[in-house]
C-alpha cells in the first residue's frame, strides 16, 4: 500500500532529531530513533494469519473474551501498520467486558468515533461515547461494552498517524463501524481502519489505500518537501546572513542558545555548527561543496560541511526572501506548541519553537528596524520608513533594488501578520526567552507595513506593473492582516482594500471562471487568485466565495490534464512549464477549495503532486525517512542528486512536461528562495500536518491562540 510510504512516524523517530532549528534530517541511508518505545510481536488473526502490531487481532467470532488488556504503544519501527499502534488493534469480546488500555512510551488517548467526540458516528447505534483524554505514559483506561457491535476509536494526538482500534462486541450487528472508513476518514486513519476490519474478516478494504498513490500520500510528501526545503535554508546552506553576524550578536547568542537548552530541558542542539540564517539571500546554487557530514560520531550532522558555493549566490536580500521563510517558522513554531506533550522528548520541540521565533525576531530587527547603513532597517527606505525596497546587500551595504514591489510587501506583510499573531498571544516561543522585539514594536511594524502596502499599491498599481496573479497574492495578505489589525479603523481599512482587490479581479473575469490577464502559468493565476479570494473572505465585510468558486471551477474543469496527472499552463498548450512558484499557487488554490469549499480535490492533488514533484523532479531529491525505493516515481538521495558532492533537497526553480512525448524535464536547476519557500509555506497548509494534527490550514484567524 502506498499509503504508508512516507509518513510521520519516522519524524518521530528520526525526522526532527537531526535539526538544529529547521527540523532536517540525516541525508545518509542510516536512520536513529530517539523515542521512547516499545516491542511487540505479529499475534494470530481471527481469519488464521497473522498481522503486525496495529493489524493484530485478539479472539474472533467464536472465541469471544471476557476479559482484554490492549496496549497504546509507539514501536521501534514500522513493522506493516505504523509505529504508533493500539496492539492488540482489534478485541473480540463478550457484552459486559472491560477493556483495559496501558499507555506507553508517550501521551495517548483512547477515543470513540462518535459525534459527542465531534467525529463521525463508527459505534453501534445507541452505544455512548468514550474518551479517556490524553494520558501520560504509564496511565490506564478502562470501559465497560455493553452494546453489542463494532466500535471504531482513535488515539487524538495520533489519529492523523493511523493510531486507530477496532473492538467488537459479541457480533459484527452491521451498524456504521463496518462501513468503509474512507466514507467518513481520510489518510492513515481510514486506511489502517480498513486494514484491521480486513483482518478480523469484516470488511473489504475499500479504503483509499487501493487506489495507489492517493491523498494521504501526497499530503505526507507535501510535509516532508516543504520540511526539507525550510531546513536546508535556514539552517544548513549558509545562504544568507547568518546568526550571529557580528561581535553584538556573538555576546547575544552566547547568552540565549544556553537559556534556550535551559526552557526547553534539552542539552545540546541537535546540530553541530548551524548556518542560522537570519536573513536568506535571493538566490543560491544547492550544491554541496564537500563532502557533507550527515551523522557525525555523536549521531548530529556537522552543519558547516553542508554549506552552499556562496560565489554562486546573489548574497542580495529581499523582503519575499525573508518573509517566506521565517513565515514558514512561525507556523512550525506554532504548531510545535500545540503538541508539546504528545511530540517525542528527542525532537526537541520547545528548543526548535523558542529558536525558530528567535530567528524570525532578528530577521526583523535586522531588515525593518535596524540592519541598514543608516540606522534604518536594511529594506526600509533610508530614513527608515516604508515602503520597502525590494533588493539589498549587506556585504556592501548597497541597495541594488530600490523600487517598491507589490509582491515584496505582500509577502512581508502575511509574515508579520503571523509574527503578530504569535507576540500578542503569548506563544512559548515567543516569551521564552525574553522577547527581541517586544511585541508592541510587532503590532506597530504590522500596522505600519499594512498602511503603507494599502496607500503605495492600489489594485490599478499592481495591475500596471503586474498581473492578475499578483492581485491573488496581495488579497491573501491582506486577509490575513484583517485578522491582526491594531484598532478598528486599520480593519476596517483593510476590509476595504480587500473588497477594491476583489472588485479589481471580477473585472478581469471572464465569465466562465477564467481570470484574464494573469501569469503564464494560467493554473497559478487560477489557484492563487482563489485562495486570495477565500482568505479575504474570512474578515467581516468581505464576501468574495461565490467569485472564488468558479475560479476554483475552471481549474479544475478546463486546466486539469487528467492523461499527463498536472495542469495545463492554458488550455491550448502542448508545453507546461512551472515554476517552484506557479506550484505554491496552484497547490494554495487546491488547499483552500479543500478546506473552505464543498470541492472534491483531493484525487485530483494526489495525482498531481506525484506527477509534477515526483515524477516531474520539482523536488530535486529527498532525504531517507521519507524514501521508498518500491514508490512509483523515486527521488534520489542528495549525495546522488548532482554535482561532485551531492545536492540539498531543495525545489528546483522549473520543470516543464512535453505533452507530445509524455515527458518531463528540469529546465532551470536553480534555486529561488521566496520561490520555493513560498511553495513550502503552500505545501505545509496542504499537508498532512493539514489534517487534525496541524492546526489551521493557514486559513487566516483558524490558529491564533496557544492551546
């Protein structure tokens, strides 16, 4: 089954164990796990068999117990369903039998698919729900079945990992627990539900884990693509300005990292000399110029191996180069918090929330407070006021781009919207250690870049400098400012350029869904102008749903080439070229028909992603916890990527698909950071992290709060 190709479990055993800030990997063909877990052998099956833990069953139809004790356990590897398990995973027993749960290795829950439990209703008709609430390692849980039929019950921290259960009672009884999970599930869930009802001989599979490469498979590569790509920039490559960058810093950063171990309970970094890229030049050349050291003796990798040739490097700095990447920051610090207490201790995640913010506050300082030559902000205007210039160079403290661009500033201001949302409600990894930049300073940079944003481009100054596209992606920050804004008049102002970005794009409409005048990449136009729209649409006084879904209808209508599995660049075209770019669209279009539109679209991404990421080598390599050798379409490696010493596994910046020939070649193998980290940002919302487990699909207000 291709549904388990590539998932989280291995990022709890070696995903996140080897970064330093941006959760990379070792890149060698060994793996270590750091968690804490558990054993356990394949048991006898009710149909004659035997399964693994997650799969294995304990009586059967004619051998019903009285009595049965299952364990939530986190094993040493993925033996067929998973590392995090309830084993046995599927309980025949007599009506009146207590089930007895031990919690081991880390926090679990065991819980009903009921709609008490706001999910869908998979217990016998009549039965009550249960949930025990997560427990701690070393807890049990009990309850009594009095209702004869299958309950199907999850663990929530785990859920979107396939930690699911099945207990049968006296008989089957039909009833909703029998059903095919993937009517009401999606991912690992349905497909390792649809495993256990196959092998207490109950169902037949059925889930969308016959399909071949589906969904859940897509949105695990999106997960694991987009981590590659933030942790390579700012961490490893040494592609940009680096932390600490002066004998200021040097005193600051001797100070912090010791109190950051400190907060987080950890010892060390997971890293070994990290390239802490405050601020990410525009460009860069992802070759390794040594040999890399990916798992020195101690297990770290040796970050100053994995350098970049800065000789090929802008070594330019832009707003959408910094913003992208630091944006993708905070949303991982965000969600590390959410999950402190079901996360593994070896990931480290109070230390990576606290550093990743860390960075993302000197990012600021550096380029909007106090960076520049002239005690302004390195992308500020001499005097320090907005609007931003869009290219500068701290080697030489030049401006090489002083013109104000839209797309600049729609970036800087979606990032610092996310900034404010993480200072003005107390993040950890903002308070601790003691803010760089206070978060009154936050609020006023937020409200200032959206003020000078709305008075420097209206929807005819974008329009006259770019396309349609660029609309899209202004109306995305914007939406996600409204949510952020620092009084009612400032929301109000951006309502109101949210509606004129709106009315600017209807008038490029036209008619059957197409947005005229856009990029060259008509699917690009098509999704990014649909997520603006949708995202807009969240603040109040903005109603921009009924435009968004034709929007989203003609790409998948008219752009969809269902023979090639990607998006036609137009409707006539027999060459598809798409940039890192074009994909972030494309893919933030597709997500947010997904989670804010009744859309189908999931078939439809999973084909997609495999064809142009995969197939397609838009994601130039990967690293092996996400590796399958027996996948359809293969990444190598990055020491076999290219090159004399191997390459990042990074986004190239173009590939194109011969409709003719049926072929896919890489036409630009470069790399372009607010390209491809804004590809990162899109892939993350979209990805499995997307489901239950990652909180808000980016939708802007749907994450504000700690948990």
């Amino acid at each position: 089954m291709q549904q388990r190709r590539r998932q989280f479990l291995k990022l709890t055993g070696v995903g996140l164990t080897a970064s330093f800030a941006g959760c990379a990997a070792n890149e060698d063909e060994g793996t270590e796990t750091t968690t804490e877990t558990a054993t356990a052998t394949p048991t006898p099956t009710a149909t004659g068999g035997s399964q693994p833990p997650g799969a294995d069953v304990l009586g059967g139809p004619n051998d019903l117990q009285s009595e049965a004790s299952i364990r939530a356990a986190v094993l040493d590897g993925d033996q067929g369903a998973g590392k995090f398990v309830f084993t046995p995973a599927v309980v025949w027993v007599e009506s009146g039998t207590t089930v007895s749960w031990s919690i081991e290795g880390m926090a679990h829950s065991v819980t009903a698919y009921h709609e008490d439990n706001d999910k869908p209703h998979r217990v016998p008709e009549g039965a009550s729900a249960f949930d025990s609430g997560t427990l701690e390692a070393g807890t049990t849980f009990e309850h009594t079945f009095e209702t004869p039929g299958v309950y199907n019950y999850y663990c929530t921290p785990h859920e979107g990992l396939g930690m699911v259960g099945l207990v049968v009672v006296d008989a089957p009884q039909g009833g909703p627990g029998t059903t095919d999970p993937a009517e009401d599930l999606s991912g690992a869930a349905a497909e390792h539900l649809s495993m256990q009802l196959d092998a207490a001989g109950l169902g037949e599979g059925g889930s969308e884990a016959t399909a071949g490469y589906a969904w859940s498979d897509a949105t695990w590569d999106s997960y694991w693509y987009s981590l590659y790509n933030m942790s390579t920039n700012i961490a490893m490559s040494g592609n940009g300005v680096l932390f600490p960058h002066n004998e200021e810093q040097q005193q600051a950063f001797d100070k912090r990292v010791p109190a950051m171990l400190k907060h987080a309970d950890a010892d060390k970094p997971p890293v070994k000399k990290p390239n802490l890229n405050m601020a990410p030049f525009t460009t860069g050349d992802p070759n390794f110029t040594q040999n890399p050291v990916l798992q020195g003796e101690d297990g770290r990798p040796d970050a100053s191996t994995l350098k970049w040739d800065l000789s090929k490097s802008s070594k330019v700095v832009s707003p959408a180069s910094v913003a992208w990447t630091h944006l993708k920051g905070v949303t991982w610090a965000k969600n590390f918090q959410t999950h402190f207490d079901t996360l593994p201790p070896g990931i480290a995640a109070k230390f990576r929330a606290q550093m990743l913010t860390t960075l993302a506050q000197i990012g600021v300082n550096a380029t909007l407070i106090a960076g520049g030559p002239n005690e302004n902000g390195a992308l500020t205007q001499a005097d320090g006021s907005f609007p931003l210039v869009s290219g500068f160079k701290p080697g030489t403290g030049e401006v090489v781009d002083g013109e104000s661009r839209p797309n600049q500033h729609a970036a800087m201001l979606w990032y610092l919207s996310n900034l404010n949302s993480l200072a003005q409600n107390g993040w950890f990894g903002y308070v601790n250690p003691e803010p760089l930049v206070p978060a009154k300073k936050i609020q006023a940079l937020t409200d200032g870049m959206a003020k000078a944003t709305m008075q420097t481009f209206d929807p005819e100054t974008i329009l006259s400098t770019g396309t349609t596209r660029d609309l899209g992606v202004m109306l995305g920050g914007v939406g996600w400012y409204g949510t952020q804004a620092g009084s009612a008049e400032m929301r109000q102002s951006a309502v109101e350029y949210a509606n004129a970005l709106a009315s600017a794009i209807e008038n490029n409409h036209a008619g059957n869904g197409r947005i005229e005048n856009g990029a060259e990449n008509d699917a690009a136009t098509q999704g990014v102008v649909a997520q603006g729209l949708l995202w807009a649409d969240q603040l109040s006084g903005v109603d921009t749903q009924e435009l968004a879904t034709p929007v989203v209808g003609y790409l998948l209508d008219e752009l969809w080439d269902a023979d090639a599995g990607t998006f036609a660049s137009s409707p006539d075209a027999t060459t598809y070229h798409i940039t890192s770019r074009d994909a972030g669209d494309t893919t933030g279009g597709l997500n947010a028909a997904d989670v804010l539109l009744d859309v189908d679209v999931q078939e439809t991404y999973a084909r997609y992603f495999n064809q142009t990421f995969n197939r397609g080598r838009l994601q130039r390599a990967e690293r092996p916890q996400s590796r399958d050798t027996n996948a359809e379409h293969t990444l190598p490696l990055p020491p076999a990527a290219g090159g004399e010493f191997g390459q990042a596994a990074v986004y190239n910046d173009a590939v194109e698909y011969d409709t003719e020939s049926d072929a896919w070649a890489v036409v630009d193998d470069g790399f372009t950071t607010a390209n491809a980290l804004y590809l990162a940002n899109q892939d993350i919302w979209i990805s499995q992290w997307g489901g239950d487990f990652y909180r808000g699909r980016g939708v802007p207000g749907q994450a504000e709060t700690p948990p």
